[in-house]
C-alpha cells in the first residue's frame, strides 16, 4: 500500500480508526477487526484514551499482541475521562502519557495528539512536556486535533526549537468542507503539517447505506431524525452515488479516494466493525481522480 508522512513517520495511506473498540466491539471483535486490517497491510491505528472508556487501547494492545512492531499507532490525550483526568496541564500530560503505555503494551508511542485545545493551559506548557516524552523515547512525533489556524500558528511560534506538532486532525469530508473554508488545509500546506481526517465517511452516510426514499437501516450510527440525514445531503449522495457507479465504484471508495487527492491528507483513518469493511476501504486506495473527476465532484457537491 502507498504511504505519505506525518514528521519522521511513514503511514499506510489507509489506516484504521479505533473508536469502535470497546463500545461496538469487544475483545473478541477487536482483535478479529485488528487481524482483518494486518492483512490488508494497514500499518496505521489511530485510537484515544477516551474511545470505549479506555477500553480501545487496552482491546488494540491485546490484540497487536507481538506484532506491535509492524504498525504505527497514533493516540490522543486530553478530553474529560473524569474530573481528574483531562486537559493539557503538563503534570497530567505526562500521566495520561503514561496510562496509555500501559494500556496499549507498548514502550512508546509513534504519534501522541492533544485531543482537543485546553485554553486554560498555555500552550508552551503542553509542547514543554510533550517534548520531555519525545525526549525520553516515550512518544516519537506529537500531533493535534481540532485545532484552528490561529491555534495551529500560536503552537508553532510557541515550540521554539523543541519538538512541534507534526500534524493536525480535524473534522473533514465530502459533506463536510470546513478545512477548506477555514483555511485550516491552507496553513497545514505552510507549516509542512500532515493532515488526518476524522468522519471521512460522515458516519456512514457516504458509504451508500443510506438512500433517498428508503427506510434508515436499523442498528446503524444514524438513525431517523438525524440532522445529518438532511434532503440536501440524501441529494449529494445520490448524485455521488451516480457518478462513482458509473466509473465502476462505490460512494466508499470516492470518499477515501477523493479525501487522498487532497495533498496534505496523509492518512484516511475510517473505522470498521467487521473485517469486510477493512478490506472495502483499502480497496478505495487504488482510485486515482482526475481534476476533471474532482470539479465534476465539486460541481455535484454544490448543485444540491
């Protein structure tokens, strides 16, 4: 499989999204999800402590098992567990580091992401002690989420010399452009940041389960009533639908495809509860869009 870089680190261009672990999935489920996704030559797992309550580092650790060497694992700190454990003060930076070792079985962690901003720790403060773990062979480059452009400059200023983020990931998809308006995909390309999506599926409606004028499937993230699932965004479906069947794909594959034509997108790292559906995103690597492809999306997009 094609991989990009995030810093020093070089990552299967499809990697595989975490959140399922401990909430949808069990043990038993994870490790099944984890072996599909070997096999398909991912190499890169993006988790977080807060993802199944901790349960999906603890469930991926168990599940790489001695084949934590093959792959790169990404994790991320910061968001509320309880009311002693979050934020971005530099004391529970290095705790949360920590924790996340140990759950995960592992000596060290490839990519460390501050999960979201704490605009009540300045940020020189975080970086000081991310640095300290990259220093000390426990963490190898640190990234961000949901981060803004002037975040993203006020941290870059602020590492001065000392290890500095290396990517942002933020909320980004077919149906949802913000990066793009924003200017948060502009400031990545300045900085040389990678950029990871999250949602790049937006949470199943760009995989074709739902349709205009068909019942919403049962048992699946979004359900009727949902906000997301809109006249407006059914239409751009359907529009897509369109245009990738007749080029011989599915709306899956030209979401990750379209996600991978985007030059600072590094990694496209959507989830999976079963293992066919591991082996359906890897397949959306292969589809190279033109840039006819991608203004004729565009133009879809827009006309809805």
């Amino acid at each position: 499989m094609e991989t990009r870089k995030i810093g020093s680190l070089e990552v299967s261009v499809v990697g595989l999204g975490c959140n399922n672990f401990g909430s949808r999935l069990d043990a038993a489920g994870t490790a099944a999800v984890v072996n599909a996704t070997l096999d398909a030559g991912i190499t890169f797992f993006d988790t977080a402590d807060i993802y199944g309550k901790t349960k999906s580092e603890e469930y991926l650790g168990q599940a790489l098992g001695a084949r934590r060497r093959e792959v790169l694992i990404a994790t991320k700190f910061g968001m509320p567990l309880d009311e002693q454990h979050k934020g971005a003060r530099p004391e529970y930076v290095r705790q949360a580091a920590e924790d996340s070792l140990r759950r995960l079985g592992t000596d060290h962690i490839d990519l460390y992401q501050l999960h979201q901003p704490d605009p009540t720790v300045p940020i020189a403060d975080t970086l000081g002690a991310l640095h300290e773990l990259v220093q000390a062979g426990k963490v190898r480059e640190i990234g961000c989420s949901n981060f803004s452009v002037a975040q993203l400059r006020e941290a870059e200023e602020a590492a001065r010399g000392r290890t500095r983020f290396v990517s942002v990931q933020n909320h980004y998809s077919l149906l949802h452009r913000a990066p793009e308006q924003d200017g948060v995909l502009s400031e990545c390309e300045r900085l040389s940041l990678a950029f990871l999506p999250f949602f790049p599926l937006a949470s199943g409606l760009l995989t074709g389960k739902y349709r205009k004028g068909q019942p919403v499937p049962e048992g699946t993230r979004l359900q009727a009533g949902s906000k997301q699932l809109t006249e407006q965004n059914l239409d751009i479906v359907e529009g897509l639908i369109q245009f990738a069947e007749s080029r011989g794909h599915t709306i899956l594959e030209l979401a990750i495809s379209w996600l991978l034509a985007q030059p600072v997108v590094a990694s496209v790292i959507a989830g999976a509860t079963r293992p066919d559906q591991v082996q359906a995103n890897v397949a959306s690597a292969g589809w190279r869009l033109t840039d006819a492809d991608l203004a004729e999306i565009d133009s879809i997009v827009r006309a809805a």
